[in-house]
C-alpha cells in the first residue's frame, strides 16, 4: 500500500476553491488506479496529519452480475482528530455558510446551548464519497469513478491537539469525476484552549438503527439539558439544495408585572423564500397545518383550499411566521424553572413550501421533536416532492 503525508495552505491562500464538493473532472485529468493506497492530510499546520484520503478494496462479489468487489475511495480522521457535531439538524455535521469564519465566541455560545459537540476522538469518521467496481463482468468503457451519494456539501469543523496545543479548522471535501480524485481545502484554522467544547457537551447520541430516517434517539437516552435563555438561530436545510428552509429560533414573550417576567419561546420559522401552510378553522383563525402519519395532502385538496380560503401559505416576507414548540418561565419564582411544551396534545407534522436549487417549487413535510423538561429541539426532513403531486409523511 502506497502512503502519503501532505500539508495543505489555507483556502484563504488558494486561488480557487469548490463551491460544491463535485466536480466535473478537467479536460485530459488521469483516473486515479484502483489499489489500494493511503495520503495523510494535515489540515491544521501542526505537521500532524488529521484525515486520511484512502483506496481501499471490498471484496463483495456478486457472480451472477459478474461482479468480484468494489474499490472505495473516501477520507476518514485519524485517532485524536474530532469533527464538529449538530445535535439539532438530522445531518449531524455542523456546516459554516459560504461566507462564515471561524467565531470561536458563536461556537462557545453553541456549545453551552447543548447545540454542538464533537465527536470522540477515539472513533474515526468516514467520508465515503467515490467506489469503482471490477470483475470480469465489467465493461472497460463503464471503467471510472462514481459518487456514492454519501459525501457532505458545505464546510465542516475539526479539532486536533499536539502536545498543549489545541487548533480548529474549517475545511471542505471535493472530488471530480470520473477521474476519482479527492481533495481538501482549509478555509481557516485557529488555536483555541485544550478543552474548548468540551465543558458542556451533551452525551453523544447513539449510534443509528436500522430505520435509515432514525435520528439515532432511543426514549432511553439521557435527556440533554438546555440552560434557560435563546440558543443561536440554526438554518436547517430539508431539501438538500445547500439553502435552509426553516430556521430554529427564539424570542422572549414578556408578561406585564412588576420587574423583568416572561417566557423564552423556541419553535422553527420559514426561511425568505419558504412557506409554512396554514389551516382556517370554523371561527376563522388560522393555525398550522397538520399532517398525520395516515394522511395524503392531494393536489386537489390543496387547490380547492386555497381557492376556497381554508388553507393559507404565510410566507416570512409578508408577516412573522413562527411556530413555537418550546418554552421557559424567567422572573417567575412560582412557575417550574424547566422547558414545557407550548402544545401538549398536538399532532401531525408541519407542511412548507419551497424553491429546489432557485427554480421548481416543491412542497414537504416536516417533523419536530421536542424533548421536556430537558428542552432539546430537533427537526427531522420526513417527505417531499415536486408541487403538483401528492404529499404523504414519509
């Protein structure tokens, strides 16, 4: 096996940094051979490499498709190195926006929120972004590299430590194809002290079942508490077009009284651009729009509706749109000072409306979990589809 160890620069250095983490391969690029080998990366400066881009063979044969293996091509950390978790979006990596730095005072904030956590540092985490298959049933033509669908847009964080020094970095994974080969850029890297993070980290997650849409959360999971007051807005992309949907968020709802008294309220909003739908009662004030487990959302139902003025999309552009799930009594000696549920006995899930990659609208459903009296808050993409067709929780 061939092994590799390369320093990157920071992509503050480059002139040319991805976007997007696939690429079209450029005119004439080799395919990069299917063996095995391994290249060390190391991304903080500390001449002590963090991730590993690995070749590796799976033998899985499938004689019937004349089928002998797969070689995987990925990046995985290496002991020691840890990545930046969200506990409150379902794809667990905590991503910086295209134009965010490295705010060690947002992240702090993050951290005591129970919002973020790194991941152990003694358990590797893979990237299994590309895989080529061989045997004898294989075309030379169908030869290259293919995406497995697993890789992860955006920019992500880890943490490594040498010695007394602790550094975070924030990188992006890219690949091309179909030549197969991966990269990884740094956007920034900055030294922090040894336990950054780690003071109020919550209790890392089991690992996911069976159920592919599984948040990986059993009932019998430690609840995590959430210190009273209002997290940091987290955007939370459902459709998978690099762009949120809704945002988790806040307010305080004052009461009238002698001194400072009120509640910390946190639900999900829209994001400009979303739609969540609402629903016109028989006195005529309107509500969100549920939808059960057992329930279709037709085309003509919808049509009919918002025709007939029963259903409504509130867009954020128009007026304020928020759904509140959770709250938290401040100033108010009497009341329990934990998070309660706004609506104990509600059902069904939230219902929005979107734009896919700025050009068809889509319409999906969402489901939030709220936990109490800890107040973890959570939401989870269930469906979605092109408008027009029907919608169904997933």
């Amino acid at each position: 096996m061939n092994t590799s160890v390369r320093s990157i620069l920071c992509a503050s250095l480059l002139a040319n940094v991805p976007s997007i983490a696939q690429q079209a391969s450029p005119p004439g690029e080799p395919i990069v051979p299917a063996r095995e080998s391994e290249e060390r990366i190391d991304v903080t400066g500390d001449v002590i490499a963090d991730l590993v881009i690995y070749t590796r063979l799976d033998h899985t044969p499938d004689p019937a498709q004349g089928l002998d293996g797969w070689y995987r091509r990925g990046v995985v950390t290496l002991p020691g190195t840890s990545i930046l978790l969200s506990t409150a979006h379902q794809t667990r990596y905590h991503l910086l926006a295209d134009t965010e730095r490295l705010d060690t005072a947002i992240l702090a904030k993050g951290f005591h929120y129970q919002q973020l956590q790194w991941s152990a540092a003694d358990q590797p985490i893979e990237f299994r972004m590309l895989q080529q298959a061989f045997g004898p049933g294989i075309a030379l033509e169908a030869t290259g590299w293919y995406g497995t669908g697993m890789y992860h847009e955006g920019t992500m964080i880890l943490r490594s430590t040498v010695g007394s020094t602790t550094r975070i970095a924030a990188f992006k994974l890219w690949f091309t194809l179909p030549s197969g080969r991966i990269g990884i850029d740094v956007v920034e890297v900055r030294t922090v002290p040894p336990d950054f993070g780690d003071q109020n980290d919550p209790p890392p997650t089991r690992p996911r079942g069976d159920d592919p849409f599984s948040l990986g959360i059993e009932k019998s999971d430690p609840q995590v508490v959430i210190p009273p007051g209002l997290p940091p807005d987290v955007p939370i992309d459902l459709v998978g077009d690099e762009g949120p949907e809704v945002i988790l968020t806040g307010h305080e709802e004052h009461w009238h009284g002698e001194g400072r008294m009120g509640y910390y309220v946190r639900g999900l909003s829209p994001s400009q651009g979303t739609a969540f739908l609402m629903q016109r009662g028989p006195t005529g004030v309107l509500d969100f729009f549920r939808l059960g487990d057992e329930e279709a959302l037709t085309p003509e139902h919808l049509t009919d509706g918002l025709q007939g003025g029963t259903l409504y999309w509130a867009y954020p552009e128009q007026e304020s749109v928020f759904f509140p799930v959770l709250r938290h009594p401040f100033g108010m000696g009497n009341q329990p000072q934990e998070w309660s549920l706004v609506e104990e006995h509600a059902t069904g899930d939230l219902v929005y409306r979107s734009i896919y990659y700025g050009r068809e609208h889509v319409i999906g459903v969402v489901e939030v979990h709220a936990a109490v009296p800890g107040g973890e808050l959570r939401v989870q993409a269930q469906n979605w589809v092109e408008e027009g067709q029907v919608l169904q929780v997933r």
